[in-house]
C-alpha cells in the first residue's frame, strides 16, 4: 500500500525552464541601462546555456557573462542578489500541480519533498507556488549537508513521513539523481518526462502529474 509521495521540485513541480526565460527577461529590463548593448535575446540564450538547467550555480554564471559581454556597469555580485532575492517572482507551476497534491492529501497520503539547492532559495520558490503547507516534510540539500543521489537523503525523508521505502514513491526528472536513486532502496521510482532524455529506467512515467493518481490505484491493486 503506497502511503507516502516524495517529489523532486525543479523540473517536477516547479516548471524550471519556464520559470528561468520569465526571470531573465525580467532581469534584463530592470538592468537596461547597464545591459543595453547586449541584444536581449542573447543575454538571454547565453545566461540559459551557461545556467546548465539549474547545475551551475550563478556566480560562476554571472562572472561569465560579465566578462564576455564587458558589463562595465554592474558587478556579477549585484546580477547574483537579483538573482536570489528576485527569482521567487517569477515560479511557474507545472498544470495540475495543485489539484494533484490536493487530492493526494484527501487520500490520505503523506507528502515530502527533497530538493537539491540553496536552503532560503528554495524555501522562497515552494511559498511562490504555494504549496509549502501541503507537505508533511520538505528537505533541502544546503541544510541537510547531503544531495540527492545520496540515499541518506531519501532516507531522512522517509524516517520523517513514519514510512517505509517500498511504502513510498518518488517522482522527479532527473534519471539518475532522482529514478534512479529513489528506486535503489526499495521506493517506487516514477520518471516526471523531460525532453532532455529519451530513455530513462523508471517504475512508471508520466506527462502530468494528475497520471499519479491511477499509478496509485494500479500500485496499490498489485501489493
């Protein structure tokens, strides 16, 4: 009987990609006077290449881009703090994030989240979505001093929800870090599709997160 699910939040239920082209646009205009003389469009693909979809953290990120396009104006160190006080505005949702974790908790599933990043950056990015109250425990990696794909980390989030590995599943995007590691110790790994892949070894895959409802139920008539 599934009675915990565990998510991963960018690229599963923060809508990463989308959320990176509404900031960097933003940021662009806010910065306009230092940053006219680098086509937007180009500030923008740039910034998205060197960001690595999240891997590269941003002062390496902005340290770049300072140096190739010889922003004279603006130290990386203020593009940084723009970053981290500013991106929380500009969180997207992926469709039926909301109603998905909502019926979930009248099912009386137990709901945890484990997200590799900065503590304080990724606690501003779960209050944007407005989810933060849904989960029974919310782990991040900076506090934790560990990072998925550690299995301590899946761990402590199963410890906290009062469940066992194959009475849990987790779903996240990342093959690897996410599948791949949650399905290691024993949880039920569910692959949320990511255009970055093709393949990926997964217990279950999904478009939407509304599909976790009937892999549930499916789940659940096999034990």
């Amino acid at each position: 009987m599934i009675k915990a699910v565990i998510f991963d939040l960018d690229g599963t239920l923060l809508n990463r990609d989308a959320s990176v082209l509404k900031f960097i646009e933003n940021q662009y205009e806010r910065f306009n006077g230092g940053l006219g003389h680098i086509p937007k469009e180009l500030y923008i693909s740039r910034f998205i290449e060197l960001d690595c979809r999240g891997y590269v953290w941003k002062d390496k990120v902005y340290k770049q881009m300072v140096n190739e396009f010889n922003i004279g104006e603006i130290p990386w160190e203020r593009l940084l703090q723009d970053y981290i006080s500013e991106f929380y505005n500009s969180c997207i949702p992926f469709s039926n994030l909301v109603s998905t974790i909502e019926s979930l908790k009248e099912k009386s599933i137990r709901l945890g989240l484990i997200t590799n990043g900065k503590g304080q950056f990724q606690m501003a990015n779960i209050r944007a979505l407005q989810i933060e109250d849904y989960f029974d425990t919310i782990v991040i990696s900076e506090w934790e001093g560990i990072k998925k794909p550690n299995p301590e980390i899946f761990q402590k989030a199963l410890r906290e929800l009062g469940v066992s590995a194959n009475e849990s599943m987790y779903v996240g995007d990342h093959p690897e870090n996410d599948v791949i590691a949650s399905m290691t110790i024993g949880m039920v790994g569910i692959w949320k599709k990511d255009n970055q892949w093709d393949q990926v070894e997964a217990d279950f895959i999904i478009d939407d997160l509304k599909e976790l409802l009937l892999i549930i139920e499916e789940v659940n008539k096999r034990l």
